[in-house]
C-alpha cells in the first residue's frame, strides 16, 4: 500500500491537484505584489534616517519574497502556509495600526496602499485556502520517506539540483 492510500492521507489530494496549484499561484502571486509594494513605498523613502519603516519594509518585503518562492517550490507544509498567511496579516495590522483611526482615509489617499492591501487580503485567504487544505506535516513527510524508498527523486534530487562530490567528478 503506498502513501497515497494510507488511511491518513485519504483526504488530501496531492499537491499538484488543480485547486491547490491554483491556489499556490495566487497565493505567491499576491505576496509578490506585497512585497513590491513595499519595496516601492520603502525605496524613496531610505535617505530618511529618522523613520526605521523603509528598512523594515524591505526586510518584510523580502520576508515576504522568500515566502512566495518557498510556496511555489516546496512541499505542501502548514507551517509554511501559515506563515505566509501570518506575514501578509501583519502587513494588513501593522497599516491599520499604524495609521490608527484614519486607516480608511489613509488607504483611500494612497493608490499604491490600495493595490498592496488588496493583495493581502486576497493572499490570506489563499493561504489560509492551501492550509486548511494541506496534509498534516506527518502525512508529507511519510509520502516522501516512502518516495524515497521506492526509489523516486524527492526535494531537490527531482530537479537535478542536488549535486554530491561523486557527482562532480563524473561530469565533464
């Protein structure tokens, strides 16, 4: 009996089911544009030694990167959607924090506001989405210890990216 058909991987699909690569791709896609919103608002903003936002938002911003990468590239793990989930949340808190009781006149001065926290929202839902609909980490990581016993490329072995010594040799 394989992992697919254990009895606690029954009800979750596999990672490349249309709805969660869907979901994957609107989920990094938004973080995406969170992030190059904040790179945007940070970047004119840098000479500015008196307000420490621009360098937290390029820290966030690149955070938030690293997230979108990992989500499109990596197993389907909780903990990484929920962190994806968490960053975009905090990026929408910090704003309405921030700008305290005149966060809805704030966001309505500012287009490039408007497009970032629109992402935000529209990325949380999806990665709370990919979460609720994610295997439990066990479940992820019993498929790919038995991939690995039945001799399938698993992580970084299917693409070709994982080079040993021996292999270095062996290439021309």
């Amino acid at each position: 009996m394989s992992a697919t058909e254990t009895g606690s991987d029954r009800g979750y699909a596999g990672r490349d089911a249309p709805r969660k690569r869907l979901l994957r791709a609107v989920a990094a896609q938004t973080a995406a544009l969170s992030a190059a919103v904040h790179f945007l608002w940070a970047w004119p903003r840098l000479a500015q030694p008196a307000d420490a936002r621009p360098y937290v938002f390029l820290l966030g911003g690149a955070f938030t990167v690293a997230v979108a990468a990992a989500t499109l590239r990596a197993d389907e793990y909780r903990r990484l959607y929920a962190l994806g989930a968490g960053t975009l949340a905090a990026f929408l808190g910090g704003y309405a924090w921030w700008h305290g009781s005149g966060t809805a006149a704030a966001l309505a001065s500012d287009p490039l506001a408007i497009v970032g926290k629109g992402a935000e929202v529209v990325g949380v839902v999806a990665f709370l989405a990919l979460y609720r609909l994610a295997p439990p980490t066990s479940v992820v990581l019993e498929r790919r210890k038995e991939a690995e016993s039945d001799g399938e490329p698993t992580g970084d072995d299917a693409n070709g990216s994982e080079a040993t010594g021996d292999d270095e040799s062996a290439r021309p």
